[in-house]
C-alpha cells in the first residue's frame, strides 16, 4: 500500500512545485507593476523617466509589504496610481497562487491514485514478453511440425510466478479495474523482446535452465523488472507517457511492482497476499494527504517567523529552499494533526531530508524540529491526544 511515508513525500514534491510557482507569480507581478510605469511612447508630452522609475520601485515596496496579507493596503503615503497599481499586483499575484495550489492539489491526488494502474502495468509488460514467446514457438511448431524443437525457450511462458499471478481472479479484477491492457503494443512489445529482453544476460542464462525452480522463476522477472523495464529509456518513456509526474513515481512504482512478483512466489502452499492498494483506508489517508499540503500552505509565514527566530545567526533566505518546505511540513503535521507523535513527525521528515535536501539537512531539520516541538508544546501549539500519545509520548 502507500504508506503515509509515500503520502508525505508527494505531498512534498507538490509544496516544493507551489513554492516554485509562488517565486514565478511574485517576479510576474513585479515585471508588471514596472511595465505600468515605463514611459509612454505614444504620448506627446515630456516624461520624466527617473520619476517614473521612483514610482515603479515605491509601488513595488508596496506590493512586498503587502502581498502575503488579505485585506486592503496598509495606510501609506503614496499616489493614487502607484496604489492603485500595487494593489493591482497583489490581486494577480494572490490569484495566481490559488490557481497553482489548486491544480497542484488535485494532481498531487490524481497522481497517487493513478500509482496502482502504473505497477499493475509493469508486470503485465512481462506477461506481453511471455505471451510474445508463446506466439513464436507455435508459429514454428506450426511451420516444422514434429521435427521443431523448442527445448527452454518455454520457460518464461512457464514461468510459475507470471502464471500464479494471471490465474488470479485478484489480479484480473484489479486490471479491469485499474484499466490496464497492452493490446495497442503488439508491434513495441515485439520489438523489446528482440532489442532488450532476450539479449539480456539474465533471460540467456535463464533459457539455460531444463527446468526452473520457483525461486529461479521469480530471480529472472525480479531482473527484467528492475534492470530492463525501469532502466531502459525507451521502455520509461512509454511511462513517463502515461504519467506527468512518473519522475516522482517512478521509485514507488518500481517498489511496488517488485512487491506483487515477491508475493506470487511464495509457492502454493501459502496464502496470496492481496495486492498493494493505495492505501488500506484511501479516503482517510487522502484526507491526511490534503490535509498537510493545505495546511502547511496555510501556515506558511507563522512557519518562516518560527524559523527565522531559531536560526538568528542565518539568513532565512540562505537556508536550503527544501528544508524550509520540509520543517513546514513538519509544524503543520504536529500542530493540526494531534494524534500523530511528535517523534513520529520529526523521524519522517528527517528521513524525507536525506532523500531530498543537502548532505547536512537532515541534523539541520532535527535540531531545530526538536527546539520548536518542545516550544510550542510548552505554548501549547501542539497538544496530543490518543491512547498513548498524552504529553507528546
């Protein structure tokens, strides 16, 4: 399934994303309010460019004292047209951040529940590989009769693992549901057999084999899964396809395809293990899911001002643009969501640091998420409750 820890780093990514659009909006919003006060070229009159110049530079002080608030501007002393024109730009660029939080909110869900249809693929690329084998062979048995001899070329069409998982009415009904099928790609599936799979090392020492054994089975789709389907460019580009954040997918993808193969090579003799959904309760955890992402956009300049006061000694606008994203994260999480420990929080978004951040990040974001959950728990910012989680244990 997509664990929370899957969750929080989409979640991540899709912060990450905003924050970049939020950077893009504010330097359109001010190549606007200087585009307001360039000269104009059509006017007979003589215009004073320097003092044109002043009101661009007054209008966007403005602007920057008052973009991140939601009401009208501040008193100031200033023209009606230098007022007018920064409050112009702060309404752009409040409505262009909503706009990008909103398709970035819905992607980030859509992404995560399109995760099982992308695994679901991948293995039914080896199904196709296999079915392709089949086709050959009897096209031979076909022409040469009795005297064709297959010898192992079989073997992946035998191959106890695919088999266990295509006699699976779990499977099918999760490829039905899902949408999955590849009947468009005879010709692609033909072609990266005979390019990547069967000059593959793997798949020549596999033909080897007189008689595979379940573990042998499952060592070679377990190879062709990681070392051609999720290496081979051409072969991601048929994901990548299908998917516009395959990028960010790809991994837990990968994962979780690798997982079902795993499961359908536990033998006969012991239970099937359901496949991988998105989560055990998906309406719960994609509540969590947008739940986090909102409210850490939310929070976001309580969350800077916490930051700033911790790190005195550092300009906040130095600091690595991910850990800002990722100790957000973490405020949100443990002030709006009371039963998740506090230790929970800090561990997983320490853990996101080492993944996504700088080399020193991840002592970074645990010094100072420490320093902030005792604070606010002090303050009373963060307050736990649960069976077992009185007092933040």
């Amino acid at each position: 399934m997509l664990n929370r820890r899957i969750l929080r780093v989409k979640a991540f990514q899709n912060l990450y994303a905003y924050e970049q659009c939020k950077g893009s909006n504010l330097n359109l919003a001010k190549d606007y309010i200087r585009e307001s006060f360039l000269p104009d070229l059509n006017s007979m009159e003589v215009q004073d460019k320097a003092a044109l110049s002043r009101e661009a530079e007054e209008a966007i002080a403005i602007f920057e004292q008052n973009v991140e608030k939601n009401q009208k501007l501040i008193a100031v002393d200033a023209s009606e047209k230098v007022k007018k024109i920064a409050l112009a730009a702060v309404k752009q660029v409040q409505e262009a951040n909503e706009k990008d939080r909103l398709f970035l909110l819905k992607n980030m869900v859509v992404s995560a529940e399109r995760i099982p249809q992308l695994y679901l693929l991948a293995i039914e690329l080896l199904q196709a590989f296999a079915k392709h084998v089949g086709k050959e062979v009897a096209k031979k048995q076909k022409l040469a009769g009795d005297n064709v001899v297959v010898g192992n070329e079989l073997n992946l069409v035998n191959n106890q693992v695919l088999k266990r998982l295509r006699e699976s009415t779990e499977y099918q009904a999760a490829l039905t549901k899902n949408g999955v099928h590849l009947e468009d790609l005879e010709l692609e599936i033909k072609e990266w057999f005979r390019e990547y799979i069967k000059p593959a090392e793997a798949y020549q020492q596999y033909l080897s084999l007189p008689q595979p054994q379940l573990n042998q089975d499952f060592e070679v789709v377990d190879e062709l899964l990681k070392k051609i389907i999720f290496k081979n460019e051409v072969i991601l580009t048929f994901f990548a396809e299908k998917d516009l954040n395959w990028t960010e997918n790809k991994s837990v993808v990968r994962s979780l395809a690798a997982k079902v193969l795993k499961n359908a090579a536990l033998g006969e003799e012991k239970p099937w293990e359901p496949l991988p959904e998105i989560a055990m309760n998906w309406e719960e955890d994609k509540e969590f899911f947008e739940n986090i992402f909102n409210f850490t956009i939310e929070n976001d300049v309580n969350s800077r001002v916490l930051i700033a006061e911790k790190t005195k000694n550092w300009d906040i606008e130095r600091l690595a643009f991910t850990d800002k994203v990722i100790i957000s994260m973490a405020l949100a999480e443990m002030i709006h969501f009371p039963s998740i420990p506090v230790k929970v929080t800090i561990n997983e978004y320490i853990d996101i640091s080492k993944t996504y951040s700088t080399p020193k990040s991840k002592q970074f974001v645990n010094g100072l998420l420490d320093v902030l959950a005792k604070e606010l728990t002090e303050k009373g910012q963060i307050r736990k409750s649960g069976r077992g989680l009185l007092d933040n244990k």
